[in-house]
C-alpha cells in the first residue's frame, strides 16, 4: 500500500524565544528564533516600525539622553496626536555631549536649550521629575557635567555653596546619578560608595550622606539607587535600592535615613556583574528588574531565599533569556548603551544591548500581554526615553526616532520613504507525532492576517540544525486594494476586509526526523502569523 502525504497544522509560536530550554524539549508554542515578530494572544505580530523625529544635530553628534519635563495641568495636543503626532506633551530633551535641545516638536533644527562642555559623557544623564511649592522641576546629573535643574523655563547647572538655591555638603559636579524616594532626591558620587540626600520636597540646600562602603564586600562603587515597590507582607511600601557597580544589592525600609529607628537595612544579594552607564534597570509590574550577567534579574527572585520579609514573584518571565542576555552582558558589560524601559503603547519591555564587536542596532523585547520574549534588530538605539507613552531612541549617528508608531521602518523625516520590516521566524522543532519516523517535507504554507501581502522566504530545517539556510529577503505581494488612514475616503477602492489571510503553498525539500519552519519576512508592521501547516512523507523507522 503507497504511502500517502500527512498534513500537520502547528501553531504560531506565543510562547516566545526559548533559549533555555534543549531544542528536543522545546515546547511546541515556543520559538528558536524569533526576531522582529512580538508574541502576542492570537498569533505572533509584526512588531512596527520608527520615523524621523529630530535630526541634524550639529556635527551628528551622538544622542546620549532623552528625557522628559512633564508638568502637572500638561495637556496633550489635539488633531492628529495619536495617530501622526508632530509635538509631545510638556517638553521633550535629547542630550549630545555638546548641549541639551529642545526636541518637544518634530525638527529637524533642534534648538540649543542649554550648552555642554563638549568633554565625552558631558551629555550622558540619569532624570528625574519632582514637584514641590516652589514649582515642576526637572532634576538631572550628567557623567562629568553634575547637577542641572530645569524649572520649566531656564536650565541651571547647580554649583557649590550655603547660599540659596545652591547645594551644600558635596561638590555638584561630583553627583552622576539622581533618584526620588520618599520625596527626597538622592545622589550617587562619582568613583565612591557614597548616596547624598536632600531633605523633604528640596531641590537645593544641605545634604547628607549615607556611605555603603562597609556593604559592598565585592568593592566597586555605587552604580545607582531606585526604589521598589512592593507588598512585603506589613502593606504595600517602597523600599530604597542601592546598586552597586560590581553587582552587589543593598535594600533598606523606612522613611527618615537620618534615624536608626525609622530606616534600616534589610539586606544585600549579589546579582552578577552590572553594565556601566547606571541604566540597565526599571520598575516592571510588582517587581525590580536589573540587567546582570544573570540575566534580567527580578530582585524578588534574588531575595526570596534571603529574607522572609521579601514576597517573591514567578521568574519565568526572565529566564528563557537569561543565557542570551548574559552573555550578551559579558561580552559588552564595559559598553555604554544597555537600558530596560517600558513602551507601554506596544505593549513592551524593552532591553537595548550597546553596539559592540560586529553586533549592531540589536534588543531584547518582551511582550507585557504574554509575558514573552523576542528579539529586535534593525532599530538603531543608543538610549531610550519616554513622554505621552510615546518611545523614543536616541542614536550615534546624531538622530532621535519615534518608535513603534509607523508601519515601515527607517520613514524618513518628509514621511516619504520607508523601509519594509525585515524579521525571522524558527519555532521549535517537532517529530509530529512520530519520533522514530524519517520524513520528507515537501510543501510549507505560512498562514498570516494581514492588511497587505508578507513577504516570505520559506525552508524547513531539521534535526535540530542551529545553522540557517541561505535566504534572499522576499518581496512583498502587491496589494490589491487600499490601505486604511492612506488612501482617500470616497475615492481608493477597498478590500473585501481591511485584514486578510495570505496563505500560499511553497516547496521544500529537506528529509529528517525533526523539521522546524525557517521563514524570512518582509512586511508592514500590520501582520500577523497564525500557525505554519506542513506537508511530509513519513518513511521507515531510523
């Protein structure tokens, strides 16, 4: 009797990369490699794409920092805001080592709000909000350049003295790092072990200095402080964090550092070596996450076996890339550039990787709806900010781009050309049912919904091959109808729907025990996968 073709439908793999687990245990929603395409509850999505937003910086000098002044009563602008905005709410900041610019509205003249020393890491700044009787003030230290203030109108670099409005204690221009908690501002000194604070709702004045030194038993010295805000048992309470730049945790409770009584220690965990440039960390949920050579570490998993005070939460959101992160990190931990943020319009979390050795324009992405990891890559990103939910990179090359807000990549600043967006998808490998069984994988069909044709490159790999396939990058199908907030109302001719499914059959030739889609894309951000049908010829046993 012939042996006849099988038919296998898998699904899409929502469960996100998988760099954990062995390829032969991989579970079927998983993915081998996934870039360019975000996990998400009906399929994987293409992620979208970035556009010019302020360009032409002098000199293309390389953007360090964005960052935000968002007062309260700050409004957002009408019209076209959310869906082709032009100006940010409040005000918007990129910094060059050469001065800070107004970036608020689309330029391509960014205005000099305030100007630099010029020296390297002059423009490299940690940022904080604060509002206190005396106004909305934006409070920001730079690597070499210290203490600035911005008031909403004038930018003002802080100098030492007991006079008004001036800091008293510590040299200004040593403060690199600066952090809110329990309505005080908290400075790190450059090269020691010392955090500075101010007292209640002060921007100025005297400080006072708590030294971790006697903490930190791997020496090094304070990367950066944030707080923690978590459910420890006794209420929700917000505990303050020091890091420091060998890996090392301390996390106090309390209120007035001042007294014995009222804040104390609580511990100090060792995560693994950190990134410099003190950004490599940011709230998520309930937790604290820090990039280490661990990985992303969520501090309530480093503390759950330190102390019972300390609830801990569910790593598993972290550890399918812990391996990829850290050695990433190892390779790169002395490279300015590693940043966690969160994008909340798309939905991500996002873990930029500095450019290093051959490796460029790479991050991290983890959807917040499925709590799953991808990759991104050609995104350029020297440092993120944030305003109005809207996410922005800043780049070496003297560029700030809106990101996640356009359905190509690399839209230039006329909005006239774009790039298609170029991603992979392998999921895990499968036996199909049938682990001592040869196969002969003939055809391949992608299902996708989507408001215009993908691009695909198709080829099964087998028996766990880590090697790709060489593969052109396809071509997009022409559309055959009109693309919604593109063409003219009364005028285009429409689709059947807005979105439709593209499924097309291709051949392939690839004989194993295991098989896994290998697909290259081209597309508009506006697509979806939903699964990935196989057809094979079972053979004899091995």
């Amino acid at each position: 009797m012939p042996v006849k073709h099988q038919l296998k439908s898998m699904p899409a793999p929502t469960g996100g990369l998988n760099a954990r687990d062995g390829v032969v245990d991989m579970p079927a929603t998983d993915a081998v490699e996934l870039n360019n395409w975000l996990p998400d509850t009906g399929g994987v999505r293409c992620r979208k794409g970035y556009a010019e937003w302020a360009i032409n910086f002098p000199g293309n000098a390389a953007v360090s920092t964005i960052m935000p002044y968002f007062p309260p009563g700050t409004t957002f602008p009408s019209g076209s805001f959310l869906s082709s905005p032009t100006v940010m709410p409040g005000q918007l900041f990129a910094a060059t080592d050469t001065a800070i610019y107004d970036i608020s509205t689309k330029t391509n003249a960014p205005a000099v709000s305030v100007a630099l020393g010029s020296v390297s890491l002059d423009g490299w700044f940690s940022h904080a909000m604060v509002s206190n009787s005396g106004g909305n003030f934006l409070l920001a230290c730079s690597e070499t350049r210290g203490y600035y203030t911005y008031d909403g109108t004038n930018w003002l670099r802080r100098v030492a003295g007991a006079a008004a409005g001036e800091i008293n204690g510590v040299n200004p221009n040593n403060l690199v790092h600066v952090n809110i908690w329990k309505r005080r501002a908290w400075f790190v000194e450059r090269d020691t072990t010392k955090v500075w604070y101010l007292p209640v709702d002060a921007i100025t004045g005297t400080v006072a200095a708590l030294d971790l030194g006697p903490l930190f038993k791997r020496g090094g010295h304070l990367s950066f402080t944030t707080s923690w805000t978590i459910d420890a048992g006794e209420g929700i309470d917000d505990f303050f964090v020091a890091v420091s730049s060998n890996g090392e945790v301390a996390i106090y409770k309390g209120s007035d550092p001042s007294s014995a009584t009222t804040f104390a220690l609580q511990g100090v965990w060792y995560i693994g070596q950190i990134p410099i440039g003190r950004r490599g960390y940011t709230p998520y949920g309930g937790d604290l996450l820090i990039v280490s050579t661990d990985g992303i570490v969520p501090l309530s998993e480093v503390t759950r076996g330190g102390s019972g005070l300390l609830t801990a939460s569910n790593r598993e959101y972290s550890s399918k890339i812990s391996m990829l992160v850290g050695e990433a990190l190892r390779n790169s931990f002395t490279v300015r550039g590693w940043q966690l943020t969160v994008a909340p319009a798309d939905r991500l979390m996002l873990c930029n990787i500095p450019d290093y050795s051959i490796y460029t324009d790479r991050q991290f992405a983890l959807s917040t709806i499925v709590n799953q990891w991808c990759t991104l890559s050609n995104i350029p990103v020297r440092c993120y900010g944030s305003t109005g939910s809207y996410t922005f990179s800043g780049t070496s090359t003297g560029k700030v781009y809106l990101l996640f807000k356009d359905f190509l990549d690399n839209v230039n600043f006329a909005g006239s050309s774009g790039d298609l967006i170029v991603g992979k998808i392998v999921p895990a490998y499968s036996s199909f049912d049938q682990p001592a069984q040869v196969k002969q994988f003939t055809m391949l069909r992608p299902v996708f919904v989507s408001v215009k044709g993908v691009g695909v490159s198709s080829d099964v790999r087998v028996d766990y091959a880590e090697l790709s396939y060489s593969q052109l990058i396809p071509t997009p199908p022409p559309v055959t109808g009109s693309l919604w907030d593109t063409a003219l109302w009364d005028t285009a001719l429409w689709t059947a729907d807005s979105r439709v499914t593209y499924a097309d059959w291709v051949s392939v030739n690839a004989i194993g025990v295991a098989g896994a889609a290998e697909l290259i894309t081209s597309s508009i951000a506006d697509a979806t996968l939903s699964r990935i049908d196989y057809v094979y010829l079972p053979g004899g046993p091995l």
